[in-house]
C-alpha cells in the first residue's frame, strides 16, 4: 500500500502541494512552522478522517478559505490504483470519496489507506489513557477482521441504550434484559476478536524489544475491561446496583486496555523518558509488523521530528527496521543532513527529499 501521489488544498499553511512521494523513504525537512509536520497531518486525514492534532475540523483549514481538500492516488499491494479523496468544509460538512464514488465514513478511507504515525504524541500511548492503547489496538484488529468495525459499532449503540435505561427511574426489567443480553453477545465478540490478535501481536513484540531496549521484565498484557475469571453476563448482573446508582456500564469491552509494565510496574512510572520512546517505537513498528503478515499489506509510516526525538544510535535502528519493512515512510526534520544520516547507506533504497518552505513543498534528489 503506498502513497502514488498526493494532493493538498487549502489545509494549514500549504494552499497547493502536489508531489508524488517515493513507494519507500520520503524525507520532508525545512524550518521551524514551514509546513512539514502539515503534510504528514495531511495524509494522516487522508487516511483516517482526523488529525492527530486536533479533534477540530476550522483549525485545519487555511485561514480565510471555506474547506481543505486532500486528494491522493494510493497503489494497492496488488497494484491496482485507487483514487482517494476527502474534503472538509468550515461547516463541518465532510465528504469523502474512493475510486470515484463518494463513501459513507472515513473508515472506508482507512481501510485502503492504513498508516502508522510517530510523533511526539505517541510517547504518550505509555502514560496516555486506556483509550489511547485501545486506539492502538484496535487499530490492528480493524485492518485484520473485516466484522470488528460493524461489531464495536454495534456495541457502542447498545452500550449508549443501556446507559439511558439505567437513567430511568423505573427500569422495565424485560427492556433492560433484552439490551444485556444483546450487549454480552456483541462485547464477548469483540474481545475475541482482540484476544486474537493480541495473541499474534504479543509474540512479535517481544521478539522485537530486546533488539529496540535493553530494560528485563517488560511485559504487556491484554485486559478485556472486566474479571476475566468471569463471564460478562455474570459480570453485568453484579455490578447492576452501581451501573443504576451512577448512571453507565461500568465494566465491558469500553474499558479494555494493554498493560505495560516492567517487572509487574507501569512502565511509564519506571522507565525513562528515552527508553519510553524506544518501547513506543517497538510497540509501532510490531504493529507494522503483524499487520503485514496477517493481511499481506503493508502500512505506511508517518514519522514527524524524528531527528528531534532519538539520538543518533536509536534513530539507526528505527531506520533499519522500517528499511527491512521495506514500507513506504515519511519522515520529517529541520535539518536535511541530519535526516538523510540515517540512510547513507542504504543505497538501494528509493529516497526522495522534499524541501518545504512557508506551505511550498519542492522535490530535488537527496
Ligand atoms: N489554519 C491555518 N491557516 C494558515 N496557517 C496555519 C493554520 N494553522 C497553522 N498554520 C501555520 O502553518 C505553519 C505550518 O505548521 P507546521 O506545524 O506544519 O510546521 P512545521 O514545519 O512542522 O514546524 P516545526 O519544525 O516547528 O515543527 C505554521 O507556521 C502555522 O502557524
Ligand atoms: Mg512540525
């Protein structure tokens, strides 16, 4: 899966960008506020319909412009291309489009266009919220089974349902039992589908970190978000007094996470502010990992500042692991000599460089 060519209108400071990356290694460098970190948000919404800046849609539009537009031409592992395309008015009003048709949502757009970002923020998939490793999670299980998305779905209108029963004065207790039993048959399912796929993922993920950091006793471990000595309907009948008394469901699969720790310690509360950015890496590129082998696809890397945030010997083995991926990655830096370092040599490796200057964005050879 990569990038063929990508179209930016009107989103931040660039009004008009239009390049066509390398399949493999895109470095984009120029100064301070230039506008590289806006191109990686930009194939970021491409991909997923969000920013990873910014929950809000106004602040990605260009200043005294009514939309942003992102057009981008993906070729699919098996070389067929698609056109993809999102547009977003300052109204709110959001269209997107694949292969010339337009699309319900944007996760349509995310399952032809799967990417992985690392930036300063997903140093916080350590000390972050459950949410924030749910995402993560979840991330994988959405590429990897086609009937997770429509299921956590499914269960978040449930769960909502039974959120607004619990409300109520009186419950009708055939009403309440009728959203339960439909809410323990579609959470035990989601756990299932995560169960599995943690399984896979674990395994690649210890394979990787001694290679990324040299700390014993890290571990991570799956939480479904209830006792797993316990089944969920059994679960849901305990803790109904509670759900009544404050007004939600407690326990279920919306309180799933990853545990991270070393030696039975959240990590984030051991580990220093560097080794945390090399457990995130491993994590990210695990995901990449097992992403390709259980979907024959590959995932594009979006890395912004990474000069900034490892040093020298560590941003060599990043290199080296998305390299052997031989994935399609974009990557930022102020500094062009410092960022082409990295991959001197590697010479087989298709590089193009990207120099941007206040929302201009310009190819040359590296
Ligand atoms: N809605 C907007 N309209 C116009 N310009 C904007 C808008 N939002 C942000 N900007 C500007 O866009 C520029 C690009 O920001 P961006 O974060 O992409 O820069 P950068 O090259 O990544 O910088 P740094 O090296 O500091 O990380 C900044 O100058 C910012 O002030
Ligand atoms: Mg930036």
């Amino acid at each position: 899966m990569t990038l063929k060519r990508l179209f930016i209108q009107n989103l931040r400071n660039l009004n008009s960008v239009d390049v066509q990356p390398s399949h493999r290694v895109n470095l984009i460098y120029g100064e301070n506020g230039s506008g590289k970190t806006s191109v990686l948000e930009a194939i970021n919404v491409l991909a997923l319909g969000r920013s990873f800046r910014s929950h809000k849609h106004k602040p990605l539009i260009s200043n005294g412009q009514n939309a942003f537009t992102i057009f981008g031409k993906v070729l699919a592992d098996d070389h067929a291309e698609v056109p993809i395309g999102i547009n977003r008015q300052l109204d709110g009003t959001a269209s997107f489009k694949a292969n010339g048709n337009l699309v319900g949502s944007a996760a349509v757009l995310a399952s032809y266009l799967p990417v992985q970002t690392i930036n300063s923020d997903t140093f916080l998939l350590l000390e972050g919220s459950p949410k924030v490793r749910r995402q993560f999670i979840d991330w994988l299980v959405f590429h990897v089974e086609h009937k997770f998305f429509q299921t956590w779905k499914d269960c978040q209108r449930c769960l909502k349902h039974r959120n607004s029963l619990l409300r109520h004065d009186r419950i009708d207790p055939f009403e309440l039992s009728t959203w339960d039993q439909e809410l323990v048959q579609l959470t035990e399912q989601l756990h299932l589908y995560r169960a599995e796929c943690f399984e896979i993922f674990k395994t690649t993920f210890y394979e990787l970190l001694q290679e990324f950091i040299s700390v014993d006793g890290i571990a991570i471990g799956y939480y479904r978000g209830w006792d797993k000595e316990k089944s969920y309907a059994d679960v849901l009948a305990a803790g109904i007094d509670r759900d009544r008394q404050q007004g939600y469901t407690h326990m279920g699969s919306h309180r799933a996470d990853l545990r991270i720790t070393v030696n039975g310690q959240n990590a984030a509360e051991i580990l220093s502010r560097g080794q945390q950015k090399l457990l995130v890496c491993a994590l990210k590129i695990a995901q990449g990992y097992v992403f390709s082998r259980m979907t024959g696809r590959k995932t594009v890397y979006l890395i912004d500042d990474l000069p900034a945030e490892l040093d020298e010997k560590h941003r060599e083995l990043l290199t080296r692991w998305l390299d052997a991926m031989a994935t399609q990655v974009f990557i930022t830096g102020v500094e062009q000599d410092s960022l082409l370092s990295s991959w001197h040599n590697k010479p087989e490796t298709e590089i193009k460089m990207f120099h941007v200057e206040q929302g201009c964005v310009t190819e040359h050879s590296p």
